[in-house]
C-alpha cells in the first residue's frame, strides 16, 4: 500500500526535538524522505534519525544554527545532494527567551530576529530555488503572533507575527508557481524549551484560562 507522501522529500529545520522531531517522524511516516538541521544536541538528531529508519524510512541529520545564512543555505543544498530533489520545507527551527522586554539585551534581541525571521527567510529562499509546482512551505508560528497574553515574550511574539504576514505575502507572490504556503499558530506545548513544569508555564496556563473565559462572557460584537 503506497503513502500519500511516497517519493516527496521534507526538510524540517530544528528537527531534532519537540514539534520539529514530531514533524519529522509524522513526514516519514507518511512517506517522505526527511532531512532535520539541529544546532546542538547531535545525541537527539541522531535519535530521531535512527527512529525513521528503524520504522523503514530515510533521513539525515544536518548541523545548521537558524541565525547561520551560509549553513542553512548549505542545508538546503545537502538535502537536495543526498535525495535528489526539495518538496517541503518546514520552517520549525525557532527561539524564545522569556523575560521582561525592558531587561533583554540587544544580543538576546538579534538571536531570537535572526532565528525566528532571518533564519525563516534564507531557508525559504534557500528552498524555492529548488521547488517545483507542488511545493509546500509550512511555517510553525505560534498563537502568540495572533494574541499575546503572556508577559516576558514581547519579542518573540513580534516575530510570530512577521512570520505570520510573511507567509500570507509569500503565498500571493508562488501561488502561481503551484507552491502553497501556510502558518500554523499552535498555543503553549510541553517541551524542551517551554516544559508544562517551567517557570513560565503558569502565566501561560493562567492566560489561557483567562482567554477562554472571555470568549465564554465575551458580549456579542454588532
């Protein structure tokens, strides 16, 4: 029985863990042939590897740092080398550094632009020099680029938010070319970077609370 995702190649930036590994593992299960960039931790990208091929797909492991132009660039360039062509790229790789916006250096500031926005950029320009109609860009967002209701991450939800209008100009302009491209925004989710045991896990619990409630009270808008 042939998957739906039979011959297509995916890469996923900062695949090693969290969403981007599920990614990774979902992609091939369905079919595809997976390339993950990973900063650090080559133990987890080689696990991740291992998992896929253990369950008979393929995928490689590539060290690229999201804020680097020239190692994503190369990224890309490797996975279309080993698997012959480009057919998915997630954008994934992403940081956060929660605190008080007045108390973040400016170095703080440019890792988390150059990460979230930069490196999201050069990959994506990276990957439509290769892709073909068919082509599909994902970018992991957050639904704080939609809403932000939790202090101490002030700018990363500004980049989420330029992650978010970049995928809707960046759909208008390959549409034509039968690329598609689309944000997904998901709330808070338990893993290495943001644990449901972290410190900022309880403002994020309680503004989730607090957003429901007022959707349930919320008056009717006329």
């Amino acid at each position: 029985m042939s998957k739906k995702l039979e011959g297509k190649i995916a890469l996923i930036t900062g695949g090693s863990r969290g969403i981007g590994a599920a990614i990774a593992k979902r992609l091939a299960a369905d079919g595809a042939n997976v390339a993950i960039t990973y900063t650090k931790g080559t133990d987890a990208a080689a696990s991740v590897v291992k998992e896929i091929e253990r369950a008979g797909g393929k995928a490689i492991a590539i060290q690229a740092d999201g804020a680097d132009a020239d190692a994503s660039k190369a990224a890309v360039e490797k996975t279309v080398a080993t698997f012959g062509r480009l057919d998915v790229l997630v954008n994934n790789a992403g940081t956060a550094i929660p605190k008080r916006f007045e108390e973040s250096t400016l170095e703080e500031l440019d890792r988390v632009i150059h990460i979230n926005v930069r490196g999201t950029f050069i990959a994506t320009q990276a990957a439509l020099k290769h892709m073909k109609s068919g082509g599909r860009i994902i970018m992991i967002g957050s639904c704080v680029g939609e809403r932000l209701m939790t202090p101490g991450l002030v700018p990363y939800s500004a980049t989420k938010g330029a992650v978010k209008m970049f995928t809707q100009g960046l759909s208008r302009e390959v549409g034509t070319r039968g690329i598609t491209v689309n944000n997904i925004q998901p709330g808070p989710i338990d893993t290495d970077l943001n644990p449901a045991a972290g410190d900022w896990a309880v403002p994020q619990k309680a503004s989730q609370r607090s957003a429901a409630t007022g959707l349930l009270t919320k008056s009717p808008r006329w």
